[in-house]
C-alpha cells in the first residue's frame, strides 16, 4: 500500500528518495513531522558550529507569521505541536515520546540561539531610508509586548516587583541619559588615572556616540529593597561630581528581597527573549552607570528601588557566534543524584 501523501506518481518517488536522505528538503520538512529519523534532535541542537545566520526555526516561525502567544486567539505550542502529529499508530506513539514536537524543537532553538549584542542598527535592514518615528513605534510596541512576557516570569506571593523605564532615541530622555553616560565614564577613568585628561574625555565622548547609535534603552528597577542611600545618605549631594560617582552596592538582606531579586532577573529574560523572537537585538549591561544618582534621578528611583539592568535594545548590525562552553551538561551542568 502506497503510504506517501502524494498522488503525483513524480512527488512519490521524490518523497520516497527523500526519506533515505540525511536532511529531507525543506519542502517535505513538514511532512514527515516528528517521524522523521534523521531529525535536529538526533543530530545535535546544540552544535557548537553556529554562525551569524538566522535560525532555521525561528525564520519557520516567522515565515509563518504565527499569532502573538500573549494574544487571545493565538495557539498553545500545545496545539500547534498537535497538528503537525502523524495519524496514530503504535510506531509513532513509540517514536513520540522519545522526539519533542516541531513547535518545541523551534522553542528551544529560538532560546538557545540568543546572544548579546553590542552594536546596533538604528533602523530595520529592511529599510533603506532611517524612518525615526516609524522606528519608534516598532520599538515602543516590541517593548510593550516584551514587558507583557516579562512579568509572566515565577514570582513568590505574586508580589510583581519589576518596574521597567522606557527610553526612545531621539528624545529629551535619551540625550541626558547620553550625558550620563559620559560623565560617568570620564570620571571613572580620571579617577582610576588609567591616562591623560584629554585621552579620558576622548574615550568618554566614544562611548557617548556609540551610545547614540542605539535606539532604545530599558531601565529595570525591583523594588521593596534595602535603601539604597543609607550609606551615604549623610553626605552632601549638592556637587555635580557626585551625581556621576558609583553608589556603594546595597544587596538583598531578607528572603523576600532575594527572591523578588531573582524573579526580576528572570522577567528580564523573559524580555529579552521576547525581543530576539521578533529579530531584535539586545544587551543587559550592569556597569557603573546604573549605580549613580544619576540615573536614578532620571528614572524617578525610590530609595528602596535598586536598579537590576540597563538594557539597550535595536536591530543587530552583527550576531557574535555563540561562544564554546566552559562546561559540558551531563556530568557537570546537569548532575543525576545517586544514594
């Protein structure tokens, strides 16, 4: 009995071609769903030979336009992985049980191929012309659905402790924040005498303009924290020098603090990953910067609000490889207890 899908006798012997092969075309990728034996899974996922180019799963996901998970009408990965199930029998049961489904092999790929990025596009690839307000609105409504994925993330006693700041390039916020920036670095470095006063102020005025370059920034803050001035609270803030000087690191003391601590670093991966499914890039830096009056007096901080990330958001001008492991999984990573 003929148990190709097909009724072109020419696709048939395609399709019968196709399953001895190695990799099936893409055509048939489909087809064969999670029968399939010579699948991403038994190949390795998680070879170490990436490169810059896009995901194959997350370009399928994105070819196909799938809803927003957050919106009301979308699928589960749940149902989506039901339909691409073959017509039961007690091979494919077997063989489903030991195989994840198409949607979340495309999950688990769309995570593991996240990467920090450090240099940004201002503007879609897919644009010739920069379009600031279009650019704009693209990234308010990226970052909207971002915070919305965010704050799905294990929080204890459903406290919600994350607040995110949103700041648009261009605008007043953005140029302080600018500023900030470089006044931060310039004294850091006069400080540390690391060099000259002029090569201090040519290296602060790079990173301002690199900075520039980037076309939106979040600012996570947790809040319910120890005070966050208490050691120097006593001490005049009337000079401009001190808005731009690290205040000393006042970490979680109670059990509800550090989880609330925890829960906001995981929403901000969560966010982070909602970024990377729709092709935007991004960077979680927690220098100095985030430690200063000064940012904080931008944002509207709370003495008991500590800052988590700053997080620099746009288009990727490049995607650095992913990097070799320090460590292995089985037997290290991931460690089976025995008694």
């Amino acid at each position: 009995m003929n148990t190709s899908p097909f009724r072109s006798h020419l696709m048939q012997q395609f399709y019968s071609a196709a399953k001895n092969q190695s990799r099936p075309p893409l055509v048939l990728a489909t087809t064969f769903g999670n029968n399939y034996e010579g699948s991403s899974h038994r190949r390795g996922r998680h070879h170490r030979a990436s490169t810059t180019s896009p995901s194959p799963m997350l370009s399928s996901l994105n070819t196909h336009h799938l809803p927003h998970p957050l919106s009301s009408s979308s699928r589960t990965f749940r149902e989506a992985s039901n339909e691409t199930k073959p017509a039961s029998n007690d091979d494919a049961t077997h063989h489903d049980l030991h195989e994840p489904s198409i949607a979340a092999q495309s999950l688990q790929q769309m995570i593991s191929s996240r990467r920090t990025v450090s240099n940004f596009l201002n503007h879609p690839p897919s644009l010739s012309v920069e379009r600031d307000m279009q650019c704009q609105q693209i990234l308010s409504n990226a970052i909207k659905r971002g915070v919305e994925c965010a704050f799905t993330a294990p929080n204890h006693k459903i406290t919600e402790p994350t607040t995110f700041h949103r700041i648009l390039t261009p605008s007043a916020a953005s140029e302080r924040l600018l500023d900030i920036s470089y006044q931060v670095t310039y004294q850091r470095l006069l400080c540390n005498k690391l060099s000259g006063v002029e090569a201090c102020r040519n290296e602060a005025m790079r990173k301002r303009e690199k900075w520039s370059t980037i076309p939106a920034f979040l600012v996570a803050t947790v809040g319910g924290m120890e005070d966050q001035y208490q050691q120097d609270q006593e001490e005049e803030q009337e000079e401009e020098q001190t808005l731009y000087q690290e205040i000393p690191f006042i970490a979680p003391r109670t059990i509800q603090q550090l989880e609330d601590y925890a829960s906001s670093c995981a929403s901000i991966q969560n966010f982070l990953l909602s970024l990377h499914s729709e092709g935007l890039a991004s960077k979680w830096a927690t220098g100095p910067i985030i430690r200063t009056h000064a940012l904080r007096n931008l944002i509207g901080c709370r003495k008991d609000d500590m800052i988590v990330g700053l997080i620099m958001i746009g288009w990727p001008k490049r995607v650095p490889r992913m990097p070799v492991r320090r460590r292995e999984v089985e037997g290290d990573m991931l460690k089976d207890v025995t008694i």
